[in-house]
C-alpha cells in the first residue's frame, strides 16, 4: 500500500454536509480520541459514528483491544452518510465495517504527526478519508508525500506511518474516516 491512493471522486457530499452542520450538537459527544493525555487530535473534534461498544470502553487500554463495532446514535442522525459509508465499502471489497468517524478540524489547527497502533488499525487494514469539507490550505501528509484532498474524493492512507494534516485555510476541514477489513 502506498501512502496514499485515490478511489474515488466526484461523491455527492452537499447533502451530507448540511445534515452535519444541522446537527452541530453531535461534535464532541464522545471526546475521548481528543483528551487522551499528548493527544495529536487535540485540536480537532470528532462525531463517533460506530465503534467498539459505549460500555465496554471503561479503560484507556480498552480502545485497543480486539472487538465487535457498533454503530452509535449519532450513525441515525446522519443518515445521508450511509450511502457514501457502503459506497466506499463496495469499492474496498471490505468484509468487515470497522470504526467510523468524522473529524473537523478549524482553520489554523493541526492534527499533529502520529502513527496508529494497536488492534483496530492493524486489524482493520483498509482506512479511507472521504472529505466532506476542505480548502485548497488543507496538507494531508503520509509518510514522504503530501496530497490536498478535495471535497468529494475518498482517499485511501496507510495510518501505519506517519501521517498528519494542517489547515492552513480559512474554513473547517470535515473528513469522515471508514476502517474496513479487506482480506
């Protein structure tokens, strides 16, 4: 796998996005990835859309172990994203839907370099960024390559390596991250 690959482009997200700033509440609901202690998201926001279990995430431990998702209430807020969540999985051939989440990141903040770890990225070894909203400041860096992803397009990345990204632009950057299973 590549740093990053594109799959696809010219997805219909208008419709996605409004539903998301109609339900601006949902942000932040589930802060977790953000308040970890070093976090490198601290300077973003998340709506979980599916995940391991509400219940079962009693530990900061329990977020890496081996587990069963579930989608949350916020996936039966946002309906309009679940063509584009099947979409995505139909190209991937995926055989198991993994985590889903959408980020914002506001102008002038940084998701800071990282890699994953841990059961579900290596588990799940297909993660793709579709982009909902960005502007052409938004760098997406993986590995040795930067890429300026455009609303529409869905971008596969191998989070196994560093990756990060900086908006360096005017407006929010909304990017919905799927994990599958492909293999």
């Amino acid at each position: 796998m590549s740093e990053f690959d594109c799959i696809d482009s010219g997805v219909a997200v208008s419709a996605a996005h409004e539903q998301i700033l109609e339900h601006a509440s949902l942000w932040g609901e589930n802060p977790d990835r953000i308040t970890f202690p070093n976090s490198p998201h601290a300077q973003s926001q998340d709506i979980w859309l599916r995940f391991r279990p509400r219940r079962e995430l009693v530990s900061p431990a329990n977020f890496g172990e081996p587990h069963f998702a579930e989608f949350y209430p916020a996936w039966h807020k946002l309906t309009r994203l679940h063509n584009i969540v099947f979409r995505v999985m139909a190209l991937e051939r995926a055989v198991y839907l993994g985590g889903i989440l959408i980020t914002k990141l506001p102008p002038g903040a940084s998701i800071l370099p990282h890699a994953d770890r841990g059961w579900h990225p290596e588990f799940l070894d297909s993660k793709v960024y579709v982009i909902i909203a960005a502007n052409d400041q938004c760098l997406n860096r993986c590995g040795g390559r930067t890429v300026i992803m455009r609303p529409g397009e869905c971008w596969r990345f191998n989070n196994l390596i560093t990756h990060s990204v900086d908006n360096r632009g005017d407006t929010d950057r909304i990017a919905m991250i799927i994990t599958m299973r492909t293999t």
